[in-house]
C-alpha cells in the first residue's frame, strides 16, 4: 500500500478525532468519569495518527514542489533524495501506528509478585522485584499504591500487590499496560543467599502476574451469592497482630476458585472494596485471556502468547548478568536495571511484539 493509500485510509480516523475533540469540551461529558476517561484515551489514541499523517502529508507536499523545482534548479535534486527518504520513515511510522494494537495498552495496571520455590530466599527477592517495578514506575512518572502485602520476617515478601497507574490519559504506547505486560511469568534469581554460609550459589524464582485495570464495573458483574467472605484480623511480619479488630478481608470466588486478601487499609469496608476491584480485575483479565486463546493464533503477538508459567528471565547476581529468554536480551547491568533501568529490557518485548504485529498486519493485506 502507497502513502497515499494510507492518508486516504485514515480519513474516517481523522474525522473521529475532531468529533472527539469537540465531545471532549462539553462539561456534560464530564459528569460521567469513567466515560470521560474512555474518551479521552480514544483520543490521545487517535493523536498520534492525526501527527504521523499530517507529518506524512506535510513531506510529500514538500517533495512534490522539490521535484517540480529540480527541473528548474539542479540543486533541488539533493533536496528531493532527502525528502523521499524522510517521506519513507514517515510512512513507517505511519504504518507502525495503524498496525493493529492491544486495546488495553492504555491501562493501568494491577501486578502481583508470589514467593515461589526457594523459601526465605525467594520472598527476599520478590520483594527486590518490588522494588525495581517501584523505582521503573518513578522514572515513567508514574504513581504506585500498595494495595496488599504478606511479609516474612527477614523483610521480602510471600506476595505483594501493586497498583500502577499513569498520570491523565497517555497515548496507547506511553501506557502502563503497554509496557508491563511483558512482565507476566516467573523471574528466576542466581546469587548466593544471605543464610548462605558456604557460598553456594542458589537459583530460586518468583511469580509475576500482571492484570490491566480495566474499567471492570461496567465489564464484570459480580453475584454476591457466588463470594465466600471471610474476615480476620491484620498481621504484620512475622504474622504480628497489629489491629485489634478483624479489618482483614479475604474474599473467595467460589465458581473460579479465585481468593483475594486485603488487610492495608484501616476498616473491614475499605479492604473489602479494595479486594472487590482485585478481584473484578482478575476476572476481567481471565476473561480477556480466554477470548485470546480461542481466537486465531495467527492473531496473537508472539511475545504475548508465550506460557505465562515458564521462565521468563534470569537475574544472574555473580555475573551482574540480566538475560530475558524471550526476546534473546542480555546485558551485564543487573545492579542498575534492579534500581528501576528496566527500560532496554521491555523495549526488547515492546519490539519484538511490534515486528509481530506488522507482519501480521502484512499478511493480512496480501
């Protein structure tokens, strides 16, 4: 397909944009947030292709009145080289966009990191997990609520859930979702634990699961009948008392077998609705998962479609390796991409996911 075949297929695109600019400044809109905040990522969505193809436009415009001055003046030539290799970047970039994406890369995300096998040594390092997605958040500007913690008592975690999320409504590819999603599967470690006394080096692991925060209400509808709601009282490390009164929740769906605890925040009422979000979005996500694998392999990325229960990468601490078995990655900076340098290594993802989609976009053309 042409450039000019694209600009002309964006048209309706365009159209939509300005419809929803105009949608946008009625104060009406607003009573609805949740619709609101739909809107608005639809069109910071459709900014993008609005820029790509007014860039494209703008360069052909230019090297049709190069070439048409080049007859005139040889020193329009050189001009007109240039231009046609900058109309092919922005023809690229064009098509790059217009491939067809996750819809939820907008999203938030919820991300949950389990101890696995490997006992205190795998809790320590799931709290160093933590720890890298907290400071890989900072650096994207990007906000991060605690919503549940099981600590152990050399301080890691048996399991942790965050809640990241994005600040406004960002284009589909500055998304949460569009950049954790990679981070589903086990992260296997290789150091010498600290109650190591011989030096050996251990391998142990921990789990990931990351989970769009769709807007679920709307999404997932809940039968109260189908909860199992249990209440107890906080704890902290160690299984430490530290609330007198059973403010703890843990909910239990009974169909899925789904369970969800929540003891962070101060009431029985707060935790609940907090496990009640959890939960809806774990639902969301299973059914989302479910709607991908009965749809077309040919569809589906190649990074998205790997086991989210095999080895996803190593954490090599004696060689300050970093390797993720996906995408063939590695690099020697373990100690910096644990301090939040975790950009290269989803970039990897982000690009082998991209090369996937426009070659099925490519196919599909054929």
């Amino acid at each position: 397909m042409s450039s000019s075949d694209e600009l002309q297929a964006v048209e309706p695109l365009l159209t939509e944009y300005h419809e929803l600019e105009q949608l946008l400044s009625d104060p009406n809109l607003h009573n609805d947030q949740a619709r609101a905040r739909q809107v608005g990522r639809r069109y910071a969505e459709l900014g993008q292709v609005v820029r790509a193809a007014e860039e494209l436009r703008r360069v052909e415009e230019d090297l049709a009145a190069a070439r048409e001055l080049a007859d005139e003046d040889a020193s329009f030539a050189e001009e007109a080289t240039e231009l046609a290799a900058r109309r092919e970047e922005a023809h690229q970039r064009l098509l790059r966009i217009l491939a067809p994406r996750d819809p939820d890369d907008a999203c938030d995300v919820i991300l949950e990191i389990k101890a696995g096998e490997g006992g205190d040594e795998s809790a320590l390092f799931a709290a160093d997990l933590a720890r890298m997605y907290l400071r890989y958040a900072e650096q994207k500007g990007w906000s991060v609520t605690e919503m549940s913690a099981n600590h152990t008592d050399m301080g890691g975690y048996k399991d942790i859930t965050l809640a990241i999320r994005a600040k406004g409504n960002p284009a589909p590819e500055d998304g949460v979702w569009a950049h954790l999603k990679y981070e589903g599967g086990v992260h296997r470690v290789q150091r010498v634990p600290v109650t190591e006394s011989q030096g050996r080096i251990h391998t142990s692991a921990a789990g990931v699961m990351v989970m769009p925060e769709l807007e679920v209400d709307d999404e997932v509808e809940i039968d109260m009948n189908d909860l199992r709601i249990d209440v107890y009282r906080s704890s902290g490390p160690g299984g430490q008392s530290v609330n007198t009164t059973d403010s703890a929740v843990r909910i239990t769906h009974v169909p899925t077998g789904i369970v969800v605890s929540m003891q962070n925040e101060k009431s029985q009422i707060q935790n609940r609705a907090a496990a009640l979000r959890v939960l809806k979005t774990r639902l969301a996500a299973e059914a989302k998962a479910q709607r991908e694998a009965e749809a077309s392999a040919q569809r589906l990325s190649q990074v998205r479609t790997v086991d989210r229960s095999e080895r996803i990468r190593t954490y090599n601490y004696p060689e300050n390796r970093i390797a993720d078995h996906r995408t063939g990655f590695k690099a020697y900076n373990l100690d910096q991409v644990l301090e939040g340098s975790l950009e290269p290594v989803i970039q990897s993802a982000i690009e082998a996911d991209e090369a996937a989609r426009l070659a099925a976009a490519g196919a599909g053309k054929k």
